[in-house]
C-alpha cells in the first residue's frame, strides 16, 4: 500500500469555502481527485498537404481504435514541414495563415451544429508532424526565423511579442483574438492550470466560449514584464479570476528527429511504441530501474521561477469544488524549481554543493537524483553507482525524467551534449520506455530537424532525447525568456505521482505538462502521446525494432512475410488513397517498400 505521507510534503495548500478540508479529501482519495482523459477527448489534426500528417494521424488510430473519423480534422493551405523537400523555413507559418488555416477551420469543426456537444467535449488537440508549428510575429521578424530566434527581440519587447507555437496558441482558442473579449495576440497569458497536482483536466468546468464576463489584465511585478492574467491586479498577482483550466484545450504533436528530406513517421513510431509499453502495466515502468533527473547548475539562477498561477504561500493547489477556479494568486510564488522538485519528491533536505539521492514513495520507491556539483554534467555512470548507494535496486538503470540546463549549464558548451555525454563518448543515458525530457534552452525546440544547428547559440535539442530513445519532450519554438522554463516540480510529481495506489500514475502526460507549462499563447510545444499514463510494473529499457519484424512482436516470422507482401512497392508519399504503404515494413525507412526491405527480412528470419 502507498503511503500517503507528502502530498507534498513540508508545503501549505490553500483552505475552500467548504472548510479547507484539503488533507481530509486527499486520505480519502476522493472520487472528485482526478479525471481520465481518453480516446473520446481528442482530435487530430491532419496537413492534408503532408504525406507524413496523413499517416501519422492513421498510425495513432491504431493505438487507439475508439477514435473515429470525425476525429481528425483535414487541413488545407499548409505547406508540408516533413516532406523530401522540406527545410526549416517550412516548420514557419503566418499569423494570417494559422488564423486561415489552422484557427478557423477549427473553430467551425467544434461550433458544427450537428455536434452540440463537440465545442466541450473535446479536450486535447493533437497536431502531426508535417504541419507547420512556428507562427511568426507579426512586427518582429528575428522573434522567430528558421532554426533559430532573437533573444534580445523578445527580451525588449516581451509585452509586445505576439509569435507563438502553434500548439500553445490552440490552447486558448477562444480566448486569445477571437470573440467579445480577447485578450490580445501580444504577450504570455498565465496558464491557469499550472501547480495543480493530483486534480485531472476533466475536473474543470467546460462551459461554451463567450458566455463569460472576462476581464484580461496585466499584474504588478517588481521582477521583468509580467504576463496577462485574468482578473483584477492586486500587489504581485491577481484575484477574482474566470479564466480557469476547463476554459482550455490541452495540446501535443506527434513529430520528431528526422534528416532534412526524411520524414518523421518513423521517430513518431517508436514514440508511440515506447508510450504505449509505459502505459502497459505488462511492461510499464520498473521504478527499481527508472530514475528521474534534475541536473542543477548552482551558480545559475535560471531555475529561479516565478509561478504566476499560485499564490506565494500555496506552493500548489488541489482541486476543490467549493472553490472558485482558479482561486485567487494575489502574490505570485517564487522558488527554485530544481530544489522544491527534489524536496517534494523525496521529503528530503539538500545538499547545494552536491549530489543528492532519495526515493519517491508515492511511484513505488522510483529513484530520484538532484546534483549541485560544479562544472559536473551527470550521466550514466551516475545512475550505475546507485546499485551500491540502494542495493534493492536492479541492474539496467535508465533515466524516465530528465531536466538539465544543457547547453546553459556550467559544464561546458558542447550542444550534443544528450548524443555524446555519456561514458565513452555515448548516449548521456540509457533512457526507459516513457522517459520525457525538459532543459532550460532557449532553441530546443526551434526546429525538428536533427542535422540542422539551432541559432544565434548551437544548444541540444528535444529530438536529440528522442533519438536516444526518449518517448516525449516539451521545447521551446522561439526564445522564451527564463520564467518560461518547464516547472519540474508539477510535472514530476504529477508524471509519477499514483496517489490511488491502482499501479498507475494519477495524471496522463499532457495533463502532467500543463501543470508545468507556466504561459499559454507563448513559446512552448509538447512532442509526445498526450494520453501516455504511466504504469508501474516490470519495466525495460526504451524500445527499439528488431529489423525484419513488421508487426512488432520481437520475432521475424510468416507474421512479418505476409505483412512485407501486402505493402510490396507501395509509397509513403503516395497520392493513392488505397495506398497499402507500412511503415513497419520500410525496414530501411526510405519512404519506399521495396527488395532491399525482403533482403533485410530475410536476413533476419528466425
């Protein structure tokens, strides 16, 4: 049985209207603790102009055979940003073109007469490698360029910036520059499900866009330009809020490393396939094996965050129905994110000049490391000395999570420092299937291309811990500035946390990153299977094909001939409707099945 003991430990939650019973409602594990986001809440969006698009929204479909074809929502007018010829000026698009076709199309899917109740019953958005997911500002032409953004533009004009990621201006769809009361295209708006923990999206209250009194408004600060908030300014923050989580869809996209001329469908492959093991309790998560890392850089202050979501003596909030949501932040949080993540997860206090290890009760003992050596990048070598410090711990230590400063840190500049920090030159770590990665880079997630350098500054990327076998990531589309950085600590806790004891984390993965993200209608994208919820059980090192098996069972059989001749001399970028091309097949991953794929087959065969 878990114990119940932290809920985070040592930290103050805000009291309600029904008496604050807060520690009373988490021992009870109330019914009300959380919801379950699944197939039925989603819809993919597909560049109809994209080969890839179309097939990763067929792949995802098999994952999850309950989403139906009114599901997935055809795009037009897009420029394909995973084709043979695509660079990463085709990864940008226009302010005028997301509102043309992206933002309208959308907005007139979910507003479909003959689907009343779609506008509050679809939660995620899913968008797929092949559309564009940059938007550019419409004043600052540097904010976002290809490969690359201008930190002094966006440091200058902060209040001004009006680029964002594609995905998280779909969060607020219906409240950013459409209806009676937007709040503007310029600037960060404050996610208000942020520092939530053990409280499921499907909590909050859905209620049809604009019958609302919104009132958009910006905070005091004494520490840089503070994003918009909804509500009335008081001191550092702000109360009397309407703009809640439930006003929100939370958004992921299915893309990943590839070479300039390749497609993504095959990263976004073992992407699902590692997901769907972590979410399997057949398979899950070993915590005996998983770790989960904060490479601290002590000198830096860059993890220093202000939470504008939380009032500065909650730390987070639970969900309660008796109180308003979001309830009032009159004084924004701050903190450093690293140390109260290590804190939270293991009730432990902190070394600050060195390397500290404890346990996560609440994830059936998973280990968790913050190291505050100097000039100290940790790696494999770090997770293999655990067997000695905790010797109920198994071999085949892998990270789950991961933060670092990267680039940013103080170990070095090297920008593959995820490719070749490891022991011998290797991988910086062996990886689970599940593991998700956050650094505090400003570019790693400008572009999705493996072989192209991000810029002003060469930094690591999201796809570099994909390509090590990571599951999932959230970057950063253009420059980010600081108090944008991931807040570990919510998607931590939340990513592992099982509260209820059922052998699975409480929240799924985009629920867990949204707890995280501090601003909506901003930088931020999240690569990854929004309904990843992991599973604790057996475990394994993160999942990788064996060439030949096209159904994916670990064997090379008549299984995988029969499949092989089905999809013989069929094409990824086909224009045949009834194209019968398998990705699983295309064993060389060259777009095409052909002799070379029988060959490897063959070669193979057991």
């Amino acid at each position: 049985m878990l114990s119940r003991r932290k809920l985070f430990a040592g930290q103050n939650v805000p009291g309600g209207a029904c008496g604050g019973f807060i520690i009373f409602l988490v021992l009870l594990v109330s019914s009300y603790a959380y919801g379950r986001l699944g197939p039925q809440d989603v819809i993919i969006l597909v560049n109809q102009n994209s080969p890839t698009s179309r097939y990763i929204a067929k792949m995802y479909r098999q994952y999850y055979p309950q989403i139906t074809d009114s599901q997935v929502l055809s795009l037009s007018g897009l420029a394909d940003s995973s084709g043979p010829s695509a660079t990463p000026a085709d990864e940008i698009l226009t302010r005028q073109q997301y509102n043309q076709f992206i933002a309208n199309p959308l907005r007139a899917y979910l507003t479909d007469p003959s689907h009343p109740n779609r506008i509050t019953q679809v939660k995620v958005i899913i968008t797929t490698a092949g559309m564009p997911y940059r938007i550019q500002d419409t004043v600052y032409s540097d904010a976002v360029y290809p490969a690359g953004s201008n930190y002094s533009t966006v440091s200058l004009h902060t209040s001004d910036i009006n680029a964002a990621s594609v995905e998280s201006e779909l969060v607020t769809l219906w409240y950013g520059d459409y209806g009676a009361n937007p709040f503007g295209l310029n600037n960060r708006l404050v996610n208000p499900y942020q520092g939530y923990y053990y409280s499921g999206f499907d909590l909050f209250e859905r209620v049809v866009p604009g019958t609302k009194n919104m009132v958009w408004s910006v905070p005091y600060s004494d520490s840089g330009p503070p994003p918009k908030m909804e509500g009335e300014p008081n001191k550092n923050g702000t109360v009397n809020r309407k703009f809640n989580a439930g006003d929100m869809y939370l958004t992921a996209r299915l893309d990943g490393p590839k070479k300039q001329g390749q497609s993504a469908v095959f990263a976004v492959r073992l992407m699902l396939e590692r997901a769907k093991r972590a979410s399997d309790p057949h398979f899950g998560v070993n915590p005996l094996k998983a770790v989960a890392v904060l490479d601290d850089a002590p000198a830096s202050e860059l993890d220093n965050n202000r939470v504008f979501n939380l009032d500065t003596s909650a730390n987070y909030w639970v969900y309660d129905p008796c109180v308003p949501q979001p309830p009032n932040a009159p004084r924004i949080l701050r903190k450093d994110d690293y140390v109260a993540c290590f804190k939270a997860m293991t009730n432990k206090s902190v070394n600050y000049n060195g390397f500290n290890t404890g346990l996560m009760d609440s994830a059936y003992d998973l280990c968790v490391i913050l190291d505050r050596r100097s000039a100290t990048r940790t790696n494999q070598a770090d997770l293999d000395a655990l067997l000695s410090t905790y010797p109920q711990r198994q071999s085949g230590q892998g990270v789950i999570l991961l933060a670092t400063f990267g680039h940013n840190g103080d170990e070095g500049s090297a920008s593959n420092y995820i490719l070749k920090g490891g022991p011998a030159g290797g991988p910086l770590f062996n990886v689970v299937n599940g593991a998700v990665f956050t650094s505090i880079e400003s570019f790693n997630g400008v572009t999705m291309f493996s072989d192209v350098n991000t810029a002003p500054v060469a930094q690591g990327k999201v796809v570099d811990f994909i390509s090590i076998g990571g599951t999932a990531a959230i970057g950063h589309s253009f420059e980010p500035l600081s108090d944008a950085a991931i807040d570990n600590l919510y998607l931590f806790y939340n990513l592992l946390s099982d509260e209820d004891g059922d052998g699975k984390a409480d929240l799924t993965l985009v629920e867990a990153a949204f707890t995280a993200i501090p601003y909506l209608s901003w930088s931020e994208v999240l690569i990854g299977d929004p309904l990843m919820r992991i599973a604790y059980g057996p475990g394994g090192q993160a999942w990788t094909p064996v060439p030949g098996d096209a159904d994916n069972d670990g064997v090379v059989g008549l299984k995988d001939v029969r499949a092989l001749k089905i999809a013989m001399n069929c094409l990824l970028n086909s224009s045949d409707p009834n194209n019968l091309y398998d990705d699983r097949c295309d064993f060389d991953q060259d777009g095409y099945i052909s002799i070379k794929d029988v060959l490897t087959l063959k070669k193979n065969m057991q």
